[in-house]
C-alpha cells in the first residue's frame, strides 16, 4: 500500500483497512507459529501498511 492511496482516505476508511490488516496480522502470526507460512515477507508488509496507517490516522484526527 502506497502512502498516497492512505493519505486519499477518510479516517473511517482508514479505521476498516487497519482492523483488516490487524486481523491478517493475527492469521499470519498462527500461520508462522505452526511453520505453515508461504510469503514471509507479508510479515513486514503489513506491520509497515498498519504503522502507515497510524500514522496517517493521527494526522487527519483532531486533537
């Protein structure tokens, strides 16, 4: 995920995609737990798409 296409959202956008990738974060932890992960590299993938969109979210609330 680019950080144009994130900063292009609206928060509640933002909000559905960091519970999707959490979530896909969670199912990959299991996945390397019991050895059955095909793309290691998702990993990481997804731990920088969910701190892009933190960041981006604190961004666009207000304080």
């Amino acid at each position: 995920m680019k950080i144009a296409d994130v900063r292009s959202m609206t928060p509640d956008q933002l909000a559905d995609s960091l519970l999707s990738l959490k979530k896909e974060q969670f199912n990959l932890r299991f996945q390397a737990a019991t050895g059955q992960v095909d793309k290691t590299h998702r990993v990481e993938q997804i731990r920088r798409d969910i701190a892009r969109i933190k960041t981006v979210l604190h961004a666009k609330t207000p304080a």
